[in-house]
C-alpha cells in the first residue's frame, strides 16, 4: 500500500540526511521505524507525507506514484502525519482542533468528529476544552484523532508514545492496535523500542539515513544486535 523508495532528503545543508532510505508498508499492517538519535527517522515520515522536499526516491500509495505531489495532495491520497510535537493547537478546543484537521473539507465533517467521540469517548466529554488542558496521552488522542479527520488509508506517526507514563504509553499502544484491528495501517516511529516492535508485524532499524535491518517485529525485538544497539543489552 506505501512503497518508498530510494529517499534522498535533508535540510539544505551539505550532507544530505536520508540518503536512499526505503519503506514497505502492506494493507493491515504495524510498521514500526527504530533507530539511533538524530538518523534521519522524523525526516523519513516526513518525506514521505510531503514535509521535506525529494531529492531523490519515489513514494507510491496503494501503485499511484505521489512523489510530485505536495503535502496536502498526499493527505487527499490518503497519508495522514501525526508529528512528535506540537501536534494539538493548545488554546483551541477539542473541537475545533478536530475541525481544523479536515482541512477546509467541511463536507461530512460533523459526522466524521463524531466517529471520533465515539471511538476516543474522552474527547467527547472534553470537546470544549481547551488542548492544553488534556493528559499527554489525552493530547496524543486528539493528535491521532486529527489524523482520522482526513479518512486516511495510513497513518503515519512520530513517536506517539513520547513524554508519557509507562501507563499513558500502554493505553496509546492499545488505541494504535485498536485502530489498526479496525482497519487502519499504521506506519510510526518509537523510542520505545521493545514494546513498539512487539505489537508490529515488521520493523525497520534506520541508521545515517540508510536502511539497516527489517523483519518480523518480534524477530527484530530478539534480535541481540538489535537489542545491543537500541534497548541497552
Ligand atoms: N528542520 C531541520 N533543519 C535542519 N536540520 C534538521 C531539521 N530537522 C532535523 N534536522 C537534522 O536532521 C538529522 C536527522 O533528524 P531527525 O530526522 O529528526 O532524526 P530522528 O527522528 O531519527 O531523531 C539530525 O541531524 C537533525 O539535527
Ligand atoms: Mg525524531
């Protein structure tokens, strides 16, 4: 359903920071991007919903390829980006945050914040606060929540967990396997390393822009290089 490939992107700078990245996701699946600080995973998510410019590479959704096509011709192609921060607009409501992520597209857009009270029944009971008053798992809801705005056919995420209690991190997992059960692929990149690829059917280790090993998300969780290198022995 995605296939990237041969991404080459960075910041202007000398160096580029992807240098030939490549990415899989298949219809139903949890794919999760691990790797060191700083080796290009953000800019990879990025790159592929349209948030840095190619330089070189191809991203297709579902055989169409998307490459020429900005952020928002993405979104229409069904990518929706979740970012790791400031992901929620903190004065505005629940609400409104959900409104704002349809994007203009106003057709149908009650109904579709609805289905999102109706799977996060938090938000609901929330809908007038104001963002910056939610839990962080609360916020990464929401976050999520504007993803789903869009309808997409993958959702893309940036370490969702990130900033929360172990519990917090927990119930995030549940609600990303939840929403992968209903359908929903799910492509993210997590710090926590072990926990992430357990509940994924493949992983990908990213390190220096390049690919550097995949397979199976429990395979990748045992493997002693792996855990060597990203979970501390
Ligand atoms: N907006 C930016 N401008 C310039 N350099 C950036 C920007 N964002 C990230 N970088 C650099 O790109 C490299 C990879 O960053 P990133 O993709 O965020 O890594 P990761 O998510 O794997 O930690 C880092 O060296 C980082 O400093
Ligand atoms: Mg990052």
């Amino acid at each position: 359903m995605l296939k990237a490939e041969g991404l080459v992107a960075g910041y202007g700078a000398a160096e580029e920071i992807l240098k030939g990245a490549w990415i899989d996701v298949e219809a139903g699946e949890i794919v999760t991007i691990i790797g060191p600080n700083g080796a290009g995973k953000s800019t990879l998510l990025k790159a592929i919903a349209g948030l840095v410019p190619l330089k070189g590479g191809t991203v297709k959704m579902n055989g169409a390829d998307v490459t020429r096509q900005d952020a928002l011709g993405r979104s229409k192609a069904g990518l929706a980006f979740v970012m790791q921060e400031k992901n929620v607009f903190g004065t505005m409501s629940v609400a409104e945050n959900l409104d704002i992520a349809s994007f203009g597209n106003s057709s149908g857009m009650a109904a579709r914040r609805e289905a999102i009270y109706a799977r996060y029944p938090v938000l609901a009971e929330k809908r007038k606060a104001m963002a910056r008053t939610l839990s962080g798992g609360q916020r990464q809801l929401l976050a999520m929540g504007m993803g789903l705005m869009t309808e997409p056919k993958l959702l893309l995420l940036d370490e969702p967990t990130a900033g929360l209690s172990p519990k917090a991190a927990e119930e995030l997992f549940m609600a990303i396997i939840e929403l992968n059960q209903s359908g929903l692929p799910v492509l993210m990149v997590e710090q926590h390393a072990l926990e992430a690829l357990e509940i994924s059917t493949r992983g990908y280790v990213i390190v220096t822009g390049r690919n550097a090993a995949t397979g199976g998300g429990k395979e990748l969780a045992a493997d002693p290089e792996v855990r060597r290198l990203f979970l501390g022995g």
